[in-house]
C-alpha cells in the first residue's frame, strides 16, 4: 500500500483543517455531511522564539516599529529586507537598537517582486532558526483617479503587493510557518478615493490568505487604516490626502495603538481581519454620503428631507429660492453654497476660508478632491455635473453663475457679474505665456486705474489732459515714464 501511494496509484484522502478554538463550527460541518476525507483539529500555530521572522519593508518607518515589538516580545531572528537594504536611511541605527534588545537582526537588499532574489532570501536562512514567520509590510503609493491610471502606475503599486505576496507564498508553503501575514488595507475593503490600484492590490493579499488556509496553510490578512504620519507610506501624504483617508469617523492609528492591534492580530486564528481606530459617535448624524458605503447601513445618521435626497426636489428648492432673488443676489447665494462644500472638502473649519478670488487650484483642490466637491454639490444643487467641472469653472464667482444659469433655466444673465469678469482677467493675465510687452502694460495700467476710480468713487480731474490722447502720441521714453508713474501711483493705492 505505502508503495502504491508512492507510486501515485493510490492517493489518500484530502484532509480539511480546524483551528480547534473552532471545534464546534468543525462538527456543525461535519453533522451536515458536507465533507469528504478526514476533518482534523488543529492546535494554534506557535511562534518559534528561536526561529526567524522575515519583515519585508522591515528598515522602513512601519518595519522598525513591527521589529522592535517582536524584539521585545522575545523574537531572538529577524530578517529585515528591503530594496535598499543596510544602504537605506536608518536601516543601521536600527539594527543596533535590535540588538540592544537582545536580538540577531540580519538586514538584507531584496527586491521582493524578483521570484530569484526572494527564493535566494529564503534559502539563506540558517537551518537552526527556520523561518517561523513571515510579516510582509511592504507597499507603494501612487494615487490618481482610475482615468489616470497607466499600466506603468498601475504596476508599480500591484507588484510590490501582489507579485511580491505570490513569491512569499509560494516559497514557504512547505516551511509548515506558525504565521503569514500580509499588510493590507481597509481600501479594499471599503474603497478609497483616488486608491482603484490600491485597493486592488490590497484585495489580493486578502483573496492570498483565503486560498492558503483553504491548502491548510498560516495566513491572516490585516486590512489596516491609515496610520498617523510616522516616516511610512502615509508620511508623502499631504494634509488634504490623509483628510481624504480619514472620512467617515476612521482617524489615524497612533504607533502604540497600532502595535497593539498587531498583537492581537497575530494571535488570531481569522483569515481576514479590519483593524482600525473608530471615534466614538464620529459617525453619528453625518450625512449618508459622506460615511463609507460600508457603514452607511449601520449608521444612523439625521432625518432628511425629501429636497436633500432628491437631486429633483434639490433642484427645485434651490432653483425657487433662486427665483425670488436679483441677478447680484443669486449669485452670491450659489457662491456661498460652493464655499460651504469646498469647505468641507477641504477640511476648513469656515467656509470664509475658501477665497472666492482665487481658483480652485489654488485653494488646494486637487483631481481627487475636485471629484469630491463635485459629488457633494451634485447632491446639494441636484445637477448632473461633469468630472471635470471645477477646471471648467475655476473660481467660485464663475462656478456660480454656471449655476445660476443651470438652475434658473434662464441661459442669458439678468446683469453682469463684476467679480467673475475680474476672475476671468486674472485667468487671462496668469495663463499668458509671456509678460505683456511696454506698450500693453501701460494700457492695462491707465484701464484699470480709471476702474479702480470708479470704485472708489473718486471722479477724475475734468480739467486735466486727456491721457487716452496724449498715449496715442507719445513717444518710447514717455510711455515709460508714464507706466513707473502710473504702477506707482496704484502701489500707493
């Protein structure tokens, strides 16, 4: 018989595995009849504090601190990699600090997408200290709106996940380790603005630990959330992207908080685990749309009324308020509801924060968060609005005569909007490709200086020569006297 199944003739029953903290859903399985082979109970997986636990990305920010836990946790054999590996900034200082805790820290250069160079790794650990774990926290942020995803960006964010992921896996799947865990991420879980390539590469880790413990392998997915700025991925965010990670009640995890959540983790016997930081009642009366789609069932947010969540009836509240309104007044009342929204988008606490002079752009809106503005006055104003709607409309001013427009059903203005024409210029004199020549700037000089008269209500001498006429016949030298006299003039203003 044992010949026979050497032979491969015979091959024995398969075998399904439970942890046996999960005997009784074992015998609820095996009480339905849904098996065939051997069902068979499982002692939890034990870390070998003599043996060695590989950390990719290990001399990175998040690394460190994981390496540092386990150290402390009396893990005697870390292997640290990255791509850099001792030439990486830090990676010295902290393998001595490793050692002061009592541990043997190697500290290798591999490049973890490269199938050679990680079965290399692997085969260079000592035989006395196996491998006993394997924590991959490796990872690369890209982030973009899915219309500017390349295959280049794409790439470069999956392969250090999920091709890096795949090489582990497949090296170790006969080393019998107590653990594997892979650093996930609530993006694929919950979606993520900006993070399509994230997300997917992080939905792969997930669907990795599913298969191995379905083979009767180790393996726990950690969906983290954002961790607070600490010299890891989310330290080349700006303060806008990690307000954009945060939304929906989910603040940054703090280092100790998050090391203690790793503990807890890697004790688990689940395959896939959310770990984040929830503020108590952060959630509580927010508005649907602004909760992860994840949670918006579980929240119970503030009643609404039917012109919030109709865009028609939204539409139409709007476009009736509008409609008792003058021309300079509906405009200034859009203008206030796109500053209220950029606001909010932007994380300001007022919405005088937001400048109605300046674009967009300047403001600080960027391709994700114009999406975000754009959805959130989608729903306030009931209008289906463009992508691409802010560069459309840079400013604020000229954003809301748009939607005066939109909303009134009226396509010619009632009056001209002084400030919007003003925006405009400014748009026209930022986007010239060069400076304007002498001769167009003194025109710009004595036109804006009359403007600028008539605002503040200061009437030109009657009596005085008429400049119009006296540029139309002036020399070089004149006119550039003219121009340091009149820019003078209107600095002192």
């Amino acid at each position: 018989m044992l010949d026979l199944f050497a032979e491969g003739a015979l091959r024995p029953l398969p075998v399904r595995t439970w942890d046996v903290r999960r005997a009784r859903e074992a015998f609820r399985f095996m009480s339905q009849a849904k098996h065939v082979g051997k069902i068979v109970l499982t002692m939890p997986p034990r870390w070998n504090p003599e043996g060695t636990v590989l950390i990719t990305g290990g001399t990175g920010a998040l690394g460190g601190h994981l390496a540092r836990r386990l150290a402390t946790a009396g893990m005697r054999h870390l292997l640290l990699t990255s791509r850099r590996g001792t030439d990486a900034p830090g990676a010295a200082e902290l393998a001595a600090e490793l050692r002061e805790l009592g541990a043997e820290v190697t500290v290798a250069a591999c490049d973890t997408t490269d199938r050679d160079a990680t079965a290399a790794l692997i085969g260079s650990v000592p035989a006395q200290h196996p491998l006993t774990a394997v924590v991959h926290t490796a990872g690369v942020l890209d982030d973009g709106v899915i219309a500017s995803l390349t295959p280049e960006r794409l790439a470069a964010v999956l392969r250090p996940k999920v091709d890096a992921a795949w090489h582990l896996h497949e090296l170790t799947r006969d080393l019998d380790l107590a653990a594997f865990l892979p650093f996930s991420s609530i993006a694929g879980v919950m979606g993520s603005p900006g993070q399509g390539n994230y997300a997917a590469a992080n939905s792969f880790l997930d669907a990795l630990t599913r298969h191995r413990r379905a083979l009767g392998l180790a393996g726990t997915s950690l969906a983290w959330g954002p961790w607070a700025h600490d010299g890891g991925m989310t330290s080349t965010l700006s303060d806008t992207d990690m307000r954009r990670m945060q939304s929906g009640g989910l603040p940054p995890l703090a280092v100790e908080q998050g090391l203690d959540l790793f503990d807890i983790a890697r004790g688990s016997d689940e395959t896939f685990l959310v770990l984040v930081g929830l503020a108590p009642g952060a959630m509580r009366g927010a508005a649907p749309e602004d909760l992860p789609p994840l949670f918006r069932s579980m929240v119970r947010s503030g009643r609404r009324t039917a012109a919030a969540t109709d865009a028609a009836g939204a539409a139409a509240a709007l476009g009736a308020e509008l409609a008792g309104l003058d021309a300079a007044d509906r405009v200034r009342r859009v203008t206030d509801l796109i500053r209220e929204q950029a606001a909010r988008v932007l994380g300001h606490a007022s919405p005088k924060a937001v400048d109605v002079t300046r674009e967009f752009r300047e403001l600080g809106l960027d391709s994700l968060t114009a999406l975000e503005l754009r959805n959130h006055l989608s729903t306030a104003t009931g209008l289906r609005l463009p992508a691409t709607l802010v560069f459309d409309y840079p400013t604020p001013t000229a954003l809301a005569e748009h939607f005066v427009s939109e909303l009134t059903g009226d396509d010619t203005p009632q009056g001209p909007s002084l400030l919007a024409e003003l925006d405009r210029l400014d748009a026209l004199l930022a986007a010239a490709a060069d400076d304007p020549d002498e001769i167009t700037r003194a025109g710009l000089a004595l036109r804006l200086g009359r403007m600028l008269d008539k605002v503040r209500a200061t009437a030109p001498d009657p009596t005085g020569p008429d400049v119009a006429d006296d540029f139309e016949s002036a020399s070089a030298d004149e006119v550039l006297a003219f121009i340091d006299n009149e820019l003078g003039r209107l600095g002192d203003r």
